[in-house]
C-alpha cells in the first residue's frame, strides 16, 4: 500500500529543506525501503554543503535533548529516544566533559557533533567526538554528513512505522556511501571551507542568485585556430600572510595558496566549475594555472608521433585581485595560447 507522505514529515527525519522537498516530491512510496534507497540519492547528489549544514543545524548538542534547534515536536522526541542509552550511562562528570567537548568542536568545525547516537553510551560518543576532534575540517563535514544519513534512515524507518505502513523495514546503513564520486563531492567541500575561510559556521544557507561560479576561464590555441581540449587547470586563492598580500616574491610561496578547485577543458575549450555558485565571492588573490606543458606533449604525440614538448611554457599561472567592492562580479579569465606566447584578459 503506497504511503502518503508531506514535506513537514520528511523535515523531521532531517532538517534540510531541500532533501524534505525532494522527498515529498517522490511521495508516495509503495516500501521503506524505497523511500531509503531515494533518501540516499537526495542526500549525496542532490542537497549542496549548505543543505547539509541546514540539516546538522536542526540537531541538538549531544547530552542537549532539550535545544531550541528541535523546532518539530516529532523530532525532539527521536532526538530523545536516540539519546536514550547516552542519557542512562551519563555521570555529571561524563556530561559535563561531553558539554566541552562538544563546545570545543562547535568552535573548530562550525557545527554541532553529530553522530547516530542510537545504542551508544556516553563513553563510547565522548570517544568518538574526541577522536573526530583531530580531523581536517573537510574530513570531519564528510563524517557529519554520513552520520547524518544513518539518523536520517532510523527516522524513515519510525515515521514508516508511526503512519502504519506495511512496506518492508530496512535497517539504516552502517557504512552510508556517496553516490556521486568522492572526487567531486570533496572538491565541492573544499571549495566552501575555503570560501568561508575554513570554517563553515558563516555560510551562507540561501540559494545563490548567479547561474554560474563567479570564477571561469576558457582556452583558445590560437596556433591550430581551435579549442585547447584536454588542459588541466588549477584555481586557488592566497591565504598566506595578509602581509605578504601585494609583494610579489611571497606569491612563490606555496604554502600561502589554498587549492580551491580543479578541472579540465572539454572540446570547446571550456572547463566544469572550479568553485561552487555563490553571491559574493571572497576579496583577495587567486592564481589559474595551465598545465599546457603536459597539453603540447601530447598535442605532438598525436600530430607527430612524438611525445616532445614542443611548447616553450611547461605551465601558466595568472595571478589576479579581486577588491572588495568588486565582490557581486563576474570574473571570465581566458587564455589565448600559442607554443611561444599566451595572452589573458578578463572577459565577461
């Protein structure tokens, strides 16, 4: 019997609006384990980082059953069936130590700690969240969103129960995989902590208003007067010394440069995005860089038979500013690409 289901319901199950949305879309599911399968496809490929960070924000601290963030009653109450054990093996000692741990991982990630607590005691999710403590963030926002979609998949299965329906149950999955690459999936997240200056506490949770990333470039071979297919391409932003900002010996210091996003030419000399769409993209520096070396080896490769590097720049890198009161514009960098020169400009 297929159940009918609203988006208030699925926003219980997890607090982003555009996974309830897409959710209550597809209703009505004949199974559970359909709804699971869906649940699983929105999550990874479908809600974006802010999305996700809507969702961790709908959950209280651990040991918190009480937080304001639990706005549906259906929820507080899962949060508190979820907590059960934890609550039940807790000390004052263990609470008030999982109260600053908690603190200290808000303050470093952005977000609260989130884990499937369903079975598990104070001790065992002090040990988790110390352990998780340790990681980079864009690590930590990757473990957040699969523990999120295990909680996600024990909240179906009792809203499944609750509405009476007879679908198959499925237990939620302990090792949650994205669907979409995990290539793609952490260069997404990359490129939020670094627009955010590697925290996510201040990104924004609205949906962009431009249609494109606010950085992006093409490749012209003006020598064989066609598209340069096939080039690697780098886009990073300076996060070095806000001193060494506009000194030029500094830029040769790669430990200043923070990797935003990476792609390659398709056949009309264009590249996928190399940042994620926002409004304002950050003031600063930013370096494109052309791996046109390894294009003009192969370029001889398949015009020669020979895999000589008949290109004079092994690679180009293009440092470019953008001020502050430049935030809302679009920024178009091409290159116009011979072996023996190259020439850039910003286009629109």
């Amino acid at each position: 019997m297929d159940l009918p289901l609203t988006q208030e319901d699925f926003i219980a199950c997890c607090g982003s609006t555009k996974f309830a949305a897409e959710m209550a879309k597809a209703s009505p599911f004949s199974a559970l384990s359909q709804a699971v399968e869906l649940s699983r496809e929105i999550w990874w490929n479908k809600v974006d980082v802010p999305g996700w960070l809507e969702a961790f924000a709908a959950h209280p601290q651990i040991g918190d059953v009480k937080s304001p963030n639990n706005k549906k009653a259906a929820s507080a109450e899962w949060s508190k069936g979820e907590q059960s054990v934890a609550l039940s093996t807790a000390t004052d000692s263990t609470l008030q130590e999982l109260v600053e741990w908690n603190h200290k991982y808000k303050e470093k990630f952005g977000f609260v700690f989130l884990i499937c607590a369903s079975g598990r005691s104070t001790p065992e999710i002090l040990d988790a969240l110390k352990t998780r403590f340790s990681n980079r963030p864009i690590v930590e926002l990757e473990n957040a969103a699969g523990e999120q979609q295990k909680i996600t998949e024990l909240r179906l299965a009792k809203l499944f129960a609750e509405k009476g329906s007879t679908g198959q149950v499925v237990a939620a999955s302990s090792e949650v995989a994205p669907v979409q690459s995990t290539d793609r999936r952490l260069s997404q997240i990359g490129a939020h902590l670094s627009s955010s200056g590697g925290s996510l506490e201040h990104v924004s949770l609205h949906s962009s208003s431009r249609t494109r990333p606010p950085i992006t470039t093409h490749v012209l071979d003006v020598c064989h007067g066609k598209p340069g297919v096939g080039i690697e391409i780098l886009l990073e932003s300076w996060k070095g010394p806000s001193a060494a900002i506009g000194t030029f010996l500094n830029f040769k210091d790669s430990v200043g440069w923070t990797l935003l996003g990476s792609s390659v030419t398709d056949n009309d000399g264009r590249c996928g995005a190399l940042m994620p769409v926002m409004d304002h993209v950050p003031a600063g520096f930013y370096r494109i860089s052309f791996n046109t070396g390894k294009y003009y080896t192969k370029m001889g490769a398949d015009m020669h038979g020979s895999e000589t590097q008949s290109g004079f720049y092994p690679y180009v890198s293009i440092i470019f500013e953008i001020k502050p009161f430049q935030t809302l514009e679009h920024f178009h960098v091409p290159v116009l690409l011979s072996p023996f020169s190259f020439t850039t400009y910003r286009g629109s």
